[in-house]
C-alpha cells in the first residue's frame, strides 16, 4: 500500500471535524495517530501475517492509534474544557520520536480478545504525552480508568478469549524505526458507524506540540 492510499484511509474515517457534536454526551479518547507513511509501512508488513490468518477480525488501518487518554462519557459541559486543558498540555509537551516494537494480547496471550503491537517508547514520551492527556480529562471532570499505561496499537479482536501466541510469535518480527510525533488528537468513536459495524473514529481537534 502506498502512501497516499494510506492517506485516503485516514481521511475516509478519522476525518477532522471541530462542529461539536448534537449528542448531550459523547465518547472520546486522546491519541497519537501515526502518518501515512508509516501506515501504509505497517500494512505491507501485515500483508502476510493476514493472509496466513485471514478468518480474524483484523482492525482498519484508517483506525489504528495509540490511545492516550480514554473517556468514556463526555457531556457537552465538559468539552470546552478539555478542549482548553489539552491544548495546554500539547503546548507544553516537546515532539518526540515514536517506533514500533514488540507484540502482545489482553488480557493475555492465551486468552486473547485483542491483539496488539507495542510502541517503541524506550524515553517513556509517549507514556508522559498520556499522563498529561489522562491528568486533562480529570481536571475537566471526566471520569477516566486509573491503570497501568501501555502504549500500544490495536490490529485485532476476538469475539470470545483465544489462544494468539502463534499470532503474537510472527507479529514480534514486525518493528518500525521511530518517527515524529507532532501532535495528540482528540477523536470520537462512533460505535457501529463504521466498516462492518465497526466504531468510526472521527478527529474532533488536533493539538501540535512543541517544536522545542
């Protein structure tokens, strides 16, 4: 795939769109979404790992993103806020490099209902990024899960706990070399919008970084 079929995919279903929306609540996370480039790097790499197991429900590339703040519920009251709040933090926050490395399931590999590749966060930039995305959403008032963080991208789902270590053993061999992060987003998920019933991830605002 190349890179502007991979830009087509993150326009078609991660397209921006400020107007807020008519719903009294809404569900958001905040995220890092990697470029075209690296996109469409990712899907060829995923090409024959697919192939080899092409009766799981593999996720989008148009979606993939590395959260860094889920909320679940967003009343309207509260946007403007976190909109204010995560503007500050991305100013404060310097553009940092991002990889990816490393594969993984939850809950575990055995009992896998997701399947996942790792961000390459060796400074721990990212984890920070999502630190001040989480202590935003607190501050707005929005109730947001108290867990360990671990950086990751989404490629698969279950519908009932599977064995993925075969799945994880060939996903290990894909890695990525770091590029740079210049912004977090805020995107809404849209449940049974999307392809196949899928949630649609739409970009609701972009805060770049700090160029310094």
């Amino acid at each position: 795939m190349d890179g502007s079929l991979a830009n087509a995919y993150t326009q078609l279903a991660m397209a921006s769109h400020t107007t807020a929306s008519a719903h009294p609540a809404r569900r958001l996370f905040a995220a890092v979404v990697p470029p075209p480039a690296v996109i469409a790097q990712l899907s060829d790499l995923l090409e024959p790992i697919k192939i080899r197991w092409p009766h799981i429900r593999w996720t989008i590339p148009s979606g993939w993103h590395f959260t860094c703040a889920f909320m679940g519920r967003v009343e309207s009251a509260q946007y403007d806020r976190l909109n204010d709040l995560l503007t500050e933090h991305a100013c404060a926050t310097a553009r940092f490099g991002l990889g990816i490395a490393n594969a993984g399931a939850f809950p575990a590999p055995g009992l896998a209902r997701t399947l996942w590749l790792g961000a390459d966060d060796r400074l721990g930039n990212l984890e920070a990024a999502a630190a001040g995305c989480r202590k935003a959403a607190r501050r707005a008032g929005i109730q947001v899960a108290d867990e360990p963080f671990i950086g990751h991208l989404t490629l698969a789902r279950f519908s009932h706990a599977t064995d993925a270590r075969a799945q994880i053993d060939a996903l290990t061999t894909i890695t990525i070399e770091p590029w740079a992060v210049t912004e977090l987003a805020l995107i809404e998920s849209l449940l049974g919008h999307g392809e196949g019933g899928r949630a649609r991830y739409v970009v609701r605002e972009r805060y770049p970084l700090s160029a310094f």
